[in-house]
C-alpha cells in the first residue's frame, strides 16, 4: 500500500496533486510520501513485536537526508555501507549505537569514524579486513565489536546482479571457513566477536531461500558457541521484495514468522536491514513527455527523465508501473509504445511495448515504485544535472534536494594552467 492515489481526476502524493508540485520544481522529479515511509516501517517492525529486534534501515536505498530523518524519528536504526552513509546517518540524528557498518571494502579511515562513533557492530566481510580493523582499533585504544558476514550458498533466486549469498558471489567469507576464521579473529587485539551476518541478496519474492539462510545460521550459532564464542547479535540482513510488476512478495508478517521460528530461543538480538521494502513504494519520479515519434515499426513516447536519473531499467532491466498523471478515460483506451529518454543511448530505454493510455507532449507521467536506488544511483551522464527530490507531508511539500544549475556542475571541473 503507498499513498499516491488518483483524486479529482489527477494522480496525487497524499493530498497534493503531483501536477502542482511538478510546476513549482520542474520536471522530472522525484516526489517521497511520509504517510508511506511511516506506514512501511511500523508494518515492519510491527512483524517483529515482543522480540529483541533492532531494524537498521539500509541506507544506500535512499540516503536523503529527510528520509533517514523520518526513519529516524520512528526508532530505526542504520546498516551503512560507507563514511558517506555513516555521517548521513549519524547527521539524520541515528545514534551510532543503533548502526551496523556492512560492505566489503572498508578503509581504515572509515573503521576509524566508526570506532571513534561508537557504532553497534562491524559485519566483517574478509580475513584481510579484520585483521586491518584489529590494527586500527589497537592504535586507537578501542575495542571493535564484529559479526563475521558468513555466504551460506543459497541461491537467493533474484536477479543476478543483486544475489549476494552464492558462493560465486564476493560477499561475506566461505561457509566451510567459518570455524576457523571466527577462532584466528578471536586471538586478535581490539577484536569482540559478538554475532553472525548474513544476507542474501534483494528483491525476493519468495521465503524459501530465506528460510533455508536462516536455518543454517541457527545451526552456526549453536557450533560457534559450542566453540566458546559469545554470541550475542545476528544480522538476517534484508532482501524482501516489493510488486514492481504486480507480482506479490510475502507480507513482513510471513517473513518474521519464517525468521523468528528459525531463531527460536536463541538469545539473541535480531537485526534486520530492510531498505528497498521501506522506500521502494514511497516514492515515484514524474516526467514530461517531450515528444511522441512515430517511427517506421514502433511509437516512442520520449521523456525528460533518462537513465541517469533511473538506472533500473537499463542496469537491471527493472520494471516500473508507469501512471499518467491525468487519470486515464477507459473510453480513450491504450496503444503500445516504447517509453524512452534523451540519452544518446539506446539503452536509454524505460520500457518496451507497453501499454498506455495516449499521451501528448507536455503531458507527465510518474514512474512507481521509484523510491529505491532511483535518486541514490543517478549520475549526471551527458551533463544533465541531478534532479530534485521532495518530500510529502499531507497537504505540504518541501525540497529536501534542489536541482543545481547547470553553471554549478561547470564550476566542478578546474583546467590545468597550461589550458
């Protein structure tokens, strides 16, 4: 369920026609929904009541500012993936007590924001990294409390560009290593093993693979304790899908029976890093047509927004819903087309023969589901600058990223003296 729903003829974002914003800010444009936000959090956690469990909003879904605020403002925690992310967190008023620290290619000046912020845990990816991050924590006189990222080679059955938990994949160390790996780490200075990580890839419609991860890690938790590690923390990690093309993922509900029979009594403090389900749905990004070609086997219907500003489509052949703001006639019926942007790309491409209702240029359109690794992944490829995001609140808007001028992205590139 999300909040973007036809009124009066016209598409709005809560209360607010998306039509009046795109005047104020121009198109394209990504538009968020507070009431959506809120609503995909608490059904979240609500799958988790009366458990000790912690949900780290996985930032790199949406790292805006307003947003981890908002998350914020509800109890979230974080799983960041970077300095950058780290200090949106701590900046969106996240206490680093609450944040876990992921990713495969920490730097030591990132370990060293981390240790110096208090953070609640470090997955680990690789011997390499802990050793380092042994190093750094001793320099500093600080203790690093870690989870190992273990790879339970369970095939996620997702796109194979977002799998995470195959042993082909680059994340987390091997399954058949583990016992080892935890008990050289546990000989280290500045070291605290407290948990296990695992997570194993996103966008799935299924809990099946979920299950399967979950259960293994139960039974990793009892070898590693039986091996006299003290754990404390498991990480499930996120990966619940969201309806793209109308197909339905299993409810929060379903997934926090699978994850909390599979953890059972086990005395640990659960964490989950959903992302993509808290955002995905919350936001959407409305474009203008600029024009519509007829051309010698197809139409195309020719948008102001292009693949730098949503990558999906061309990086992931993702599908999104695409709505006309103006609430279709049934009597005007649809026609087939080929949704594109002015990119000199034809992987410029946003959909291929789909069906919608007839537009013209000038008319705008808004793409569903876009608020998940939209605004966060779009570059400024053939100097187009980023586009604005805004945040809706009722019947109020705000800005919570502008638009920059084109004079700004210039003023980024310096000429050497002999130019």
């Amino acid at each position: 369920m999300d909040h973007f729903n036809y009124q009066n003829g016209e598409l709005y974002a809560e209360n607010l026609p998306l039509a009046e914003i795109a005047k104020e800010v121009g198109t394209p444009f990504y538009c968020y929904s507070t009431a959506t936000l809120e609503r995909h959090f608490n059904v979240f956690s609500k799958a988790f009541d009366g458990a000790n469990a912690l949900v780290c909003y996985a930032v790199k879904a949406n790292s805006n500012l307003a947003v981890i605020k908002t998350l914020a403002k509800l109890g979230a925690g974080a799983d960041v993936v970077s300095e950058g992310e780290l200090r949106r967190a701590l900046e969106a008023g996240i206490p680093a007590n609450k944040i876990v620290f992921s990713g495969v290619g920490k730097k030591p000046h990132e370990m060293e924001l981390a240790l110096n912020a208090g953070i609640l845990q470090f997955n680990v990816e690789s011997e390499p990294e802990v050793r380092v991050l042994s190093e750094v924590a001793t320099r500093l006189g600080k203790v690093a409390p870690i989870a190992f990222r273990v790879n339970p080679d369970v095939d996620a059955k997702t796109h194979a560009k977002i799998s995470t938990g195959k042993a082909e994949n680059k994340f987390g160390v091997p399954w058949q290593d583990v016992s080892r790996i935890y008990g050289e780490a546990a000989t280290l200075p500045g070291i605290k093993i407290q948990g296990v990580d695992v997570h194993i890839g996103s966008q799935l419609t299924d809990l099946d693979p979920f299950n399967n991860a979950f259960m293994r890690v139960r039974e990793l938790v009892d070898q590693l304790r039986k091996e006299g590690h003290e754990i404390t923390q498991v990480d499930l990690g996120g990966g619940l899908g969201i309806p793209y093309d109308g197909t339905i993922p299993p409810a929060p509900e379903n997934y926090g029976q699978v994850a909390l029979q599979a953890m059972g009594n086990l005395g640990v403090q659960l964490i989950f890093e959903p992302g993509r389900l808290i955002v995905g749905n919350a936001g959407v990004l409305v474009s203008e047509v600029i024009y519509v070609k007829q051309g010698a086997e197809r139409k195309f219907v020719i948008l102001d927004a292009a693949m730098n500003d949503l990558i999906r489509p061309a990086m992931y052949d993702g599908y999104h819903h695409i709505d006309t703001i103006r609430q279709p006639n049934e009597a005007d019926g649809t026609e087939m087309v080929d949704v594109v942007g002015p990119v000199c790309e034809t992987g410029d491409t946003f959909a291929k023969g789909r069906e919608l209702p007839p537009v013209s240029a000038g008319d705008l359109v808004a793409f569903r589901s876009a608020g998940a690794y939209g605004a966060v992944m779009a570059s400024t490829y053939n100097t187009r600058p980023l586009v604005p995001e805004v945040l809706v609140n009722g019947d109020d808007f705000a800005v919570i990223r502008e638009r920059p001028a084109l004079e700004e992205l210039l003023k980024q590139d310096k000429l050497p003296e002999w130019l």
